[in-house]
C-alpha cells in the first residue's frame, strides 16, 4: 500500500521555514503564529520518521536529511507555481459565454463590446440572451448579468451601480401640443410599462400623488421595447437608470421630472465564485465593472436628480 503523503501546510510550513532558517520569518511569510509553524513542522517529522532541523543556540540548521528534502520541495513548489500561472495564462484565452437578459445586452453591452474586444483581442465573447434569471450557471455560461438583491447560492457576485427608476420621453412629446411641465401633466400622456404597472404607481405615491390613474398606457415585456416606444414619442417611460442612460445622453431621450425611484435591486455581473480570478473571466468583470461605474460618474455631473427612497 502506498505511503499516504504529507499534508499540503506542512510542506508549505517546512519550505517556507527551510528557506528562512527561521520559523518567525515563516510564520509571518504564511499568516500564522511560530507556534503553528512548530507544530506543522513536528507533524511533518512524526510523519516521516525523520529529524529536518536542529535547533543550536537560537540559531536553526537544517539536517542532511532536511537539505535535501527542501531541494527537492523547492524545485516542486516551483514547478507548481510554474503551472499555475501556465493554466491562469490559458484561461485568459479562448471563448467566454455571458448570459443576460436580451434588454442589458441590446441597451448596455452590444454597443461597447468592441471596446472590451480591443483591450482583450483573444477572448471571444458569446452573448447569451434569456428572459429568467436562473440563479444558478448552467455549464456552458461562464459569466452573467442577473437583476436582483445580490444574493445567489455558490456565486460571487458584483454590483453595478445602485438602481434607480426614471421618467424619460422623447423631445418629441414636448412639442405635442400637450402639456408636460407639472407631474400632474402626465394624465395628458401615456405612460409607458415595464412588465407592470407597479413601478409608476410606486412613483406617483413617492411624489404624494397616491390616486394618480397608472391603469393606462401598454405594458412591454422587455425594457429595451419600453425605451424604444418613448424614442419614437409614444408615451413617458418609467425607465431604468443603466438601460435608458446611452439614450439620455444622445439626446434620444430627455428627462422630464428630476424624481427618480430608488429601487432595492440592481444589475449584479455574477461568476461561480471558485473562478472569479480566472484569467478572462476576471478581465470581462473588472471592465464591465468599471465601465459601468465611469459611466455613471459622467452622467450624474451632467445631470441633477432629487432622489426619494422606494417603499
């Protein structure tokens, strides 16, 4: 039967300390007390029937057997590290699948992947587009954009930016002929749904319009068609933040009122969270992470908004 090998934190414990010739210096090197260090180094003894140090005057020596051991661990731990970096260099490499919902990725993401494309030209990006959040990563997803409270079992997950609902429209409305000057001028115009009618209803009542009639106006399945119906003038939008500022911005889209509607959740970039430091997995999150948050930051310089919490 086949000798059962030493346990990983001794051998880190004894190369780390052979190396030193000092179990302080390992103890600081690995984040643990000398008493730890002394321990592992006295299992790892025990373990192989064998003296690795001799401790002479404060001062610690290693044995014969000990000197050569540490060669021979030395050069392992290398090969190790050596690989690790090897496999971390593959996998910033080669195709990586994003799953999102179809409005993030028409509004946010297919406009600027070429701008990730140019920084990272070896990662080929797959856009997966599903209208559920799952929860969970199916095997062929690597990385995706799910809405929600942040919490999902097994998976790191990264805030974007704090969500908040805002009424937009297009310019076009305000040379309607109808007014749009007051919130009360919103019963002269349709308003626009995303999935419900619960976001504008949530709104009226933050501005203390608690009757307001919501019960008009189409209700959209997907906020990339809720946007596209206030571009072309048909109504005023409750829009989400990250989705309707490029059209903000362009001029596409104007915001009538400064109230917005904080909301409890937000777009999170989700990842399993034993691969979040993978090579492009780890790159596709710090850009979109960051990109997301510079954008923003330019935007609230530009735009001024009265904030009122959500119920």
């Amino acid at each position: 039967m086949a000798r059962r090998l030493p346990p990983l934190n001794a051998l880190k414990a004894f190369e780390s300390a052979a190396r030193h010739l000092s179990f302080t210096k390992a103890a600081e090197e690995l984040f643990v007390t000398q008493a730890a260090i002394s321990h592992q180094i006295k299992a790892l003894e025990d373990h192989l029937g064998l003296k690795l140090f001799l401790r002479k005057n404060r001062s610690l020596l290693l044995t014969e057997e000990g000197q050569g051991y540490f060669q021979d661990m030395r050069d392992i731990f290398l090969q190790l590290h050596e690989a690790t970096e090897k496999l971390l260099a593959r996998g910033a490499k080669g195709s990586l699948t994003v799953s999102m919902q179809p409005s993030f990725a028409i509004q946010w993401l297919v406009p600027r992947l070429s701008l990730f494309s140019e920084q990272h030209p070896d990662i080929d990006v797959r856009i997966k587009a599903v209208d559920q959040d799952e929860g969970s990563l199916t095997d062929d997803v690597d990385v995706a954009v799910y809405y929600g409270r942040g919490y999902w079992r097994n998976l790191r997950s990264d805030k974007l930016q704090p969500e908040y609902l805002l009424p937009v429209c297009s310019p076009l409305l305000l040379n309607s002929g109808k007014p749009l000057q007051e919130v009360t001028d919103l019963r002269f115009h349709n308003l626009l749904h995303d999935g419900s009618r619960k976001a504008w209803k949530s709104w009226f009542t933050s501005q203390g319009y608690k009757h307001f009639n919501v019960n008009q106006g189409p209700i959209f399945s997907h906020s990339s068609m809720v946007l596209q119906a206030a571009i072309h003038g048909q109504g005023v939008a409750l829009a989400h933040n990250v989705l309707a500022r490029p059209d903000i911005s362009s001029g596409r889209l104007i915001v009538p009122f400064h109230h917005v509607l904080i909301s409890k959740d937000a777009y999170y970039l989700v990842c399993r969270d034993s691969q979040a430091e993978l090579g492009k997995i780890s790159a596709f999150r710090q850009w979109l992470v960051s990109m997301v948050q510079e954008e923003q930051q330019q935007f609230n310089e530009q735009q001024f908004t009265n904030a009122v919490a959500a119920d």
